[in-house]
C-alpha cells in the first residue's frame, strides 16, 4: 500500500514536456491515477535541462535518473516557469535528483510532507531512528516525524536528542551528545539518524552519521529556507573550530531531503532572509533567468507566497544539484557555490558564531566579492548596483558589521578552506550576470583595495 | 633520480613465477640493475595467489595492479615462501597493494626504508606535512622522518604534533589537539598527514586527515607489529568512546603505508607478542598453511628474526589487503578479520583502555570464541588445543582477566558495531582450520556458557 500511495504523489510537472518511455506510460501519465505507475519501467521528462527518469520496479518507484549535461549555465524560462508552477491541486510534490551514482538521493519538496509517512518510512535503513533536533524546531515537529516514522505498526522505533539552537553549538561537545545520545540508546549500523532542523542540525547531524560507526544512514529534514535551498543538499556536512568555520567534517550524502514547505510558516523573517542570500547565489554564479526572476519576485518572496518559495527552493535545489552531480568533492566547480562565503566566514568567525546568520553574513560578503570583481575590471558596474538594490530588498545587510578590521578579515580568511599551498582561492563574478570563476589569479592589491573600502580600520 | 633510485630496488622475490608483459623485461627482469625498468610498462607475477602486475610509465613506477580472485584461502605454501623470502642482499623491499580502484594504495615492506626519502616523497601531495606522533615514538624516529620528506630541497615544509602515548589518550579531547595544530600551523587541502606510531596515532591521525577540511592526504608509518600487520592497513581510522571502542571514526584510505621492519627493534616484547595475537588471527581465518608456519616458526618470531618477522608481516598484509579489497566497508567479509574481537574489545572497555594491550585482550578472546565454536559442534576439539598451544608459546592470555563479569561482558558486547537490529553477530570458527563465519545465527545459550566457562561470576 505504502508504495501505491507514494506512487500517487508524482504527477509530472506541467512545466516539463514529459513524455514516457513506453506507450502505456505515454497515455495515461496525466491521468492521477495510482494505476498510471502500473506498467511502465521508466517515464522520462526533458525540461531545458536535463532529461530526468524516473524507474519503477514493479510498481514501486525506485529511484531517478538526470542524465548529467555538460557543466553550464541553466538557462530556462524561469519567470515562465513559475507562473506555472502549481497548475492544480494535484501538484503536491516537486522531486529534484542529486545524481551521485550509487549515492544518488531524491529531494522532495511540498507542502504536507511531514504528514506523508511513506516517505519517510521508505527512506529508513533498519528498525532504529535517532532524531536530532533542537530546543526551537523540537517542539513545532518532533511529534509530527515521530508520528510519520511509526505510522501503520511500521515496527520502527525512535529516539531522539534535543540540543541547543544556534550557530555557536555546532561545535564539538555538543556532537559528542549526539553520539552519547546514539551510544546509550544502543543505535547499530543499520540505524538512521534524521536531521530536523536547520543548517547547524543538518550539518552535525550528518557528520554524527559520517562518524558514528563509521557511517549510518541519514535523512535530512531541514526546516529553515537556508537549509532548503542550501545546506542539506549536496553532503557537506561538518562543525567548528574556534578557529574557524567547518574546518571538521566530511563529504557524507543523505538517504533522501525532505523539503516540507509548511515549515517555512514558523521560521523568523530574518531567517527567512537568510535563505534567500543563498537564493540570490545560485542566480549569480550560474542562473541569469532565476537572478532575473529574483529581482521581479523578491516581494512575493518576502511576504511568503507559497508559490514563489515553491518555486525558489525547486529551482535552488535543481542548480545545486546539477553541481554536486558534477563535482562532488569540490575539486573545483563546486567551489563556486560559495561565492561571498569566504568573506562571510571571517564577519561570522571575527564577530563570532551566532552575532550574524549565514546568510546575513553571506550577503555582505556577495556585495564584497562584487566589488572585487568589478575592480578588476572582470563585470561592469551596473551588476553590483543589481546586486544590492536586491538584497537591500530583502533587508540583508550590504557590507560587514563595524568591528571587521582589515587585518580580522585577513588573518581568518588565511585559514580559509579554499586556501590552496598558501595561496587563497575566490569565487569572483566574471563576464555577464550568471558566470563566475573560482580563482587564485587575482591582483593581491585589489583584495586589500575592496577590504579597505569595506572596513573602518 | 628518484624515481630511478626507486625502481632498483624492485627486485623480483624469486618465490614468485615472474614473468613480464614484454621480452624486455622477461630477458631482464632477474639482473639487479637499475635499467631493468627502462622500457616494460608493465611487469607481472603469479604466485599461487593473485596475479600482480608493477605498472610503469616513463620508468616511473605508478602502481602495481593485483587481479583479486573470488573470496576464498590463500594456501601458497608458507614455510617454502618463508625459506626463499631473502634470496639475496638486493631484496631490500617487498611491496603489497591494497587494490581499491582509484583508492588502490601500496604497502611499502623492508628494512631502512625510513632512509628513502623517494618513498615518502612520491606520495607527499601539496608542500606541507604534519606529522602525528607520540611521546615514545618521536624521540627515536620523527628527525629521520623530517630528514626523507626534506632531503634533496624538496621543498616540503613539514610541522609536527607529539601526543602523549596508550590507548586511553585515543579520544576526543586528543584528536582535537591535531586539529588545534594544523589550523594553527595553517595547513590547508593540500597538506598531508603522516601518521608516525602504533595503532593508536595511525587510528588517530587516519581520523583527523579523513575530517580536517573534509579530508586530506596521509600516510602511515607503523612502528609496532600491531599496525605493521593490521591496523594501519586498510583504512578504518577513529577514537574511542567512554562506551566503546572504535565508536567513532572513518572509512578513509591512506596514499600508501611504510612499514620499516627496523623499528620493531625498539619494541617491547609486549608490545610484540601483541601483534602476533594479530598475525595469529589471519592463519585461523583464512590461511591455514600460515598458521602452520607460525607454529613452526614462533621462536624465531620472538627471537625477532628478520627474515622471520618480514614474512609474517608481509603475509598479514597480504591477507588484509585482499580481505580490504574485497569488502572494504564491511559488508561481510572484512568482518571475519575481527575473530576475537568482541570478545577482546569488551576486556579492553570493561578494565579501562590501556589496562591490556589491543593484542592481549585479542588473543584472550580468540581462545573465546574457539571455545564457542567447539562448543556448537563447528571444529573439532584439537583446534582449541592448537589455539591455546601457539598463543602460551606467544606469551599470550589465553583467557580474560577475573575483573571480567558475565554481566560486564554482555553489557558492552551489546554496544558492539557488529550488533544489528538488536542482533549480535560474532566470527566463529567453522570446519578445518583456515575457515570462520560470521553469522548472529547461533544459540545464544553457547555464548553464556562460553561466558560462564571464562568468568569466575
């Protein structure tokens, strides 16, 4: 039953010319049926990017296939897209593949999703789930996941372990309460720990499973439009050092995200904003039609409309896919995602964890690396005009706080993960609005030029 | 030079039936010169065992190859291997690979090889090491370390840390202190770790280098018998938790082991008595004719011949390395490489860690877990005898010490990783000599009496 009802749910999106593999898919893929997943092996759709499969085995849906393009640039219709996005009341879930092989994962996203426990259970590895949450997000859905893991006798049993909310316990001791927690609980090899939560859950959580034994399953369950659009996607996972920012950890993938939009209802405006300087990211370095689509949408954004947040976690989550697909362990194109994160490390790292939210943080260090890139002579200037009207737009902060110094940034930025023999690599923006490069060749004077401009002393 | 310096020490062992791709090397292969290497791109061999081919390209040497067979017994003949193991004075180096696809690595086995500052060299990435050492250790090998990575102006800059040296400092607090000096000594993606030590710095430093940046390079350097045959093979890196051993840690392969079989001269007999419980273990699972030599030849062992101890070791590895090749997360097989081990582990945990050393508390639980077999009907009762026999002859425990409770042995056994979904599976041994299980299908009733049999409450 489990399989017929998740079966259901996968209505193609009216946005993608879908078309099946086999006729009998071809004829009756529109239809919401349960009976549509009857017969066919694989139904494919082809957007403007990458030709997606879906495979079933025996009328259960097994996984999804994207057939990787080239790295490039997505550049479809977007504003088309989301006017699009949710044609009828059968829409209910949007599913994005990350494409790693045999470490391939689905992102769900939808409304509701907390209350679908096929989705969840499907995901499970053995019998044993640990939950790790925190003292905010614990008490809105802990009960609701609980209740979705052990819906139908489903013979799973769940444990959890409520830590502290904020950026500054993503650090050693309190993961160690997670393994204490899994320890004494008596969690085995075939356990699953779930992630609910924002980034900093997301983030231990995952390295608590990269660790614990060795490695356990995970399932990610962010809770915040950061993680969403950001950190569950793609198995970065890791904590602090009070040295710096997720200098311990480990590339670790996930069973599965699940994406419940509801979520969003309880999350802080400023937390929100967070998330969308991530949003504005992706726009940036690789997707001129969804910056484009930002700067029409940014209000509907801001004031929650379910359509807009739909579409901007969807579209997020597609380009973040499509480069962790090709670069996994960050040998390079990776890197790009983190444009303004160097800068952005060393405001959080030099006002300490906590004072600012990543995406705050992150915002100030775009309009930096911006002005970087245009002193250089790499973009011309109206981009880092666009680029601040937009955040100013969505109330993120447009340059660091006061006590960053020029000497604070340097000497945190040195120990900068993309510091390669000595030498810091940047994201810079370079040519039209959607290209970047990630580089170490850059005028040194320019990056003392643009942290003078930004900084009192 | 160096790589031409490298290659004249790859002497053919003249137990193997070489042979070579090309009539260049088949017609050259036997004379110890250094043009041996000039032309053949690739060199292979045959024992009764896998086929092994040395790859070259431009007379550098770039890996060896080994064509895994299905899971089954080695059963070369060991005492004649052991008697042809030093044919000549130019047999200064045996290489074992670990075949790992593009995570395949080389064992490095002979005497003086801390002299060779190609060795260490070639699988140095990036310009900046840290190495990680103890107390005992770096008094007496970390200069000559520092000497091989600096020779010749190689242009690597390499920083230490000394940590205190046992087992009970395998912990947290430790490993953060590798973390604290390769942030403070600014070591970035391209750095590598070299582990210099026992099994505790190789588990160690091996976790560190897999979690600082999400991974870095490293390599080991065992300097006990313990880590010579076992533990610095194979990748399983991690720390210990108050609840259990190995607790916490990671699958991550090393760029290639240095085992200099000089340093056991610094050993102290206990600490070698403690590796052969190791070397033991691979005869009883899966190399009869091993354990046949060993028992022929365990004098020499404690006596510390050369020719001796580097064929054990180079045997262990070669077992290890095959068991790693075919299952290197332990889905199974790999697991049949810890007989003995719960049964040791929960000695280690029960009277604190460094009350026993890892070998002794190995040996004590071997003895259990023939027992157990013997008990269920699955050996004949002369193998115990031999078991008890070879581990006394070892200097050995062939049994727990008193402090060891029934009780104490369950309650942590139960926190065991081979436990799952609540089900403690063990390695037995089953049928002749050379062949073990790893099953949770036994009668519990066996392991009490087993239990019982060994505590004194």
């Amino acid at each position: 039953m489990a399989a017929a009802t998740f079966s259901a749910t996968l209505v193609a999106p009216s946005i993608l010319n879908s078309h099946s593999e086999t006729n009998t898919a071809s004829s009756s893929f529109h239809k919401p049926k349960i009976s549509v997943f009857a017969k066919p092996k694989s139904i494919c759709f082809r957007s403007s990017g990458p030709r997606i499969c879906r495979v079933f085995n025996a009328n259960k849906f097994v996984r999804t296939e994207v057939n990787s393009r080239a790295a490039g640039v997505i550049r479809a219709n977007a504003a088309q897209v989301a006017e699009e996005a949710r044609p009828s009341a059968q829409k209910e879930m949007e599913v994005v593949d990350v494409d790693l092989g045999d470490r391939s994962y689905p992102i769900y996203i939808g409304s509701s999703l907390l209350d679908r426990p096929d989705l969840l259970q499907s995901h499970v590895k053995g019998r044993r789930v640990l939950v790790v949450t925190n003292t905010t997000v614990g008490p809105l859905y802990l009960d609701r996941v609980v209740a979705a893991l052990t819906h139908g006798g489903s013979n799973i049993s769940v444990e959890s372990v409520i830590l502290p909310d904020g950026e500054k316990y993503k650090e050693m001791g309190t993961l160690m309460k997670v393994f204490d927690k899994a320890i004494e609980t008596r969690m085995d090899r075939r356990c699953t720990f779930i992630a609910l939560g924002g980034g900093v859950i997301g983030d231990m959580c995952g390295f608590a499973a990269a660790s614990f034994l060795r490695g356990v399953n995970f399932i990610q369950i962010p809770t915040t439009l950061m993680s969403q659009v950001d950190s569950s996607v793609g198995g970065k996972t890791g904590i602090n050092h009070p040295l710096g920012k997720n200098l311990i950890g480990a590339f670790f993938q996930p069973q599965c995200v699940l994406v419940d939009t509801d979520t969003l209802s309880t999350l802080p405006d400023r937390e929100l904003a967070s998330g969308i300087a991530e949003v504005i990211k992706y726009g940036l370095i690789r997707d001129a039609a969804f910056f484009e689509w930002q700067e029409k949408n940014m209000q509907a954004l801001l004031t929650r409309d379910p359509s807009a947040l739909a579409y901007a976690i969807k579209r997020s989550c597609e380009n973040k896919a499509e480069v962790v697909s090709l670069d996994e362990k960050e040998s390079g194109l990776r890197a790009t995602l983190n444009l303004g994160h160097t800068f952005g490390h060393a405001i959080e790292n030099g006002i300490g964890y906590g004072g600012w939210l990543h995406g705050e943080a992150v915002a100030a260090g775009t309009v930096m690396a911006a002005d970087m890139s245009y002193r250089l002579g790499w973009i011309d200037d109206t981009l880092p005009k666009r680029i601040v009207k937009l955040l100013k737009q969505a109330k993120l902060p447009i340059a660091p706080p006061e006590e960053m110094t020029v000497d604070k940034f340097k000497s945190i930025m040195a120990v900068d993960k993309k510091v390669a023999d000595g030498l810091l690599r940047l994201i810079l923006l370079k040519g039209p609005l959607g290209n970047c490069v990630f580089t170490g060749d850059y005028d040194r004077k320019t990056l003392d030029d643009t942290l003078r401009a930004f900084c009192h002393s």
